[in-house]
C-alpha cells in the first residue's frame, strides 16, 4: 500500500471539483492510504502554521511508499521546510506561483521570502501548464531549470484547477502508481470556466 500526502493551495477549501479531490477519491477506491488535510487559515496562510502541519501530515508511514502531491502555494512551502520536508520517495510539485507573483499578494508573501532556488539534490518532478497566470513567465524557468527537476509541461494547462478544467486528471492517477508516467493534460481540453 501506498500513502499519498496532497497539499493543496492558497484559498483551496478543498473543493470536490479540484483534481485534488478526485484524485484523493480515487487513490481511496484503489485501496491507498491518502492525507488530504485542511490547511490551516486557506484565505490567510502563515508560514509557520503550513510548516507545522506539514510536519503533522508528514509522518512516514511504517511500511510502503510515500508520495508527496503539492500544488500552487503548497510547493512554495515544500520548498521553504528544508530540513522540516517529510521523507518522501516520490514528490510532484504542481503549477507553483512564481516568487514575484508570491511576492505581490501580502497575504502570501512571506512564503517568497528567503526561497533558496539554488537547493542541491531536491529530487521531484514539476508539472506545470502553459499560460499559467500565477507564473506568466513558466515554472521552468523560475523552479525546474534552477533545481534541476524532472519536468512535465501541460500545453494551455493554465494553473491546472478547476477554472483551467483540471478537475478529473488520470494522467495524474497513472503517474501515482507508476512514476514513469508523464502527467500531460487531462484529457478534458477546451473545457473552462463557464462552459
């Protein structure tokens, strides 16, 4: 059996529509152990707060694999817990917010603050979407590149939520029990807000 850890974003009520969601479902259905916790204070995250429930959430498990999924402000704080990130055999990071975009919302921001960029050896895969508004420059560039990930680009994949049609994603289930997987699109294309 595996344990999977998903970590969700800022303002992320853990909504039944987010991939998240249904992916924790899933992982459920098929027999696996999943943490999907409730951050604390979503709409006002503090850094030290996330750090300790990622601590909390975080505790190995006795026996099998453990998987880290991390999206949007959840892998700023997988970046920002050094020595406090969990002992995971396999992390996938997802569609972070870039440091300036971070930077700019002052409910977030400390979770830019002091990011090391340059962290040796962090191995995870980072999947990331085109024409994502919260890192308009590509998550490539600010965190694949400079930590030297394995990368998953999803074309016209937007932030990768609900609003971008990233609600059901079994690219994302495939890769969850088999890491040589690509996560690509959901299989879903054309499918935004409002439609």
């Amino acid at each position: 059996m595996t344990t999977y850890l998903i970590l969700h974003g800022f303002q992320n009520h853990r909504p039944p529509a987010h991939w998240q969601h249904w992916l924790a479902d899933r992982l459920r259905e098929r027999g696996h152990e999943v943490r999907y916790p409730q951050l604390p204070s979503p709409d006002a995250p503090v850094l030290d707060a996330w750090l300790d429930a990622l601590e909390q959430h975080g505790q190995r498990p006795a026996e099998g694999e453990f998987v880290v999924l991390a999206h949007s402000l959840s892998v700023l704080l997988w970046l920002r817990a050094g020595q406090r990130r969990p002992d995971a055999d396999r992390v996938l990071l997802v569609a972070p917010p870039s440091p300036g975009v971070t930077a700019s919302i002052p409910e977030i921001a400390a979770f830019a603050d002091g990011l090391d960029l340059t962290e040796p050896g962090l191995a995870a895969r980072l999947v990331y979407g085109e024409g994502d508004p919260y890192c308009p420059e590509g998550a490539d560039l600010h965190y694949g590149i400079p930590l030297g990930l394995d990368l998953d680009r999803v074309p016209d994949g937007g932030h990768l939520n609900p609003d971008s049609g990233y609600g059901e994603w079994p690219s994302l289930l495939k890769w969850c029990e088999d890491p040589a997987v690509r996560v690509r699109e959901n299989g879903a294309r054309g499918v935004r807000r409002g439609q």
